[in-house]
C-alpha cells in the first residue's frame, strides 16, 4: 500500500471494517437527506415510494382514502 500521511494503521482489518460501516452510515445520511429534500421542495415522489409501499402493504384506495386491506 502507498504511503499515507495520518495515523490510521489501513494494515488492520478491524481498521477497514470501521471505515466502512463510518462509509456507509455517511452515504445512507446523504441519501436521505436528498430524498426528504427533493420530497419536501417538489413535493413530488420521484423515487416511487408511496406506490411501493402499496404494494408491499396491500392497501387499497377508495373515495375515503386509504385503506389497508386487513382492515
């Protein structure tokens, strides 16, 4: 590995495991930050979220509004 100035042993596997999990818990923060964003300021479901939720939960839609389907 190339020389790294810092004092991170990038030699230890316990070192790169936690570097991952930091990785991912910062792109999973970025990700839903952009979401609630676009949500918010397009007011727009771009990413089709309520429409799979339906079908993941089984609901239907009536005049009334929504209603899952065990009730």
């Amino acid at each position: 590995m190339g020389e790294v100035e810092c004092q991170i042993d990038l030699t230890e596997r316990k070192t790169i495991e936690e570097l991952e999990k930091r990785a991912e818990q910062k792109v999973a923060a970025i990700m839903l930050r952009t979401i609630h964003k676009v949500q918010k300021s397009l007011k727009v479901d771009i990413f089709g979220f309520g429409e799979e939720s339906c079908f993941d939960c089984s609901c239907q839609f009536s005049k009334d509004g929504f209603k899952p389907a065990w009730t």
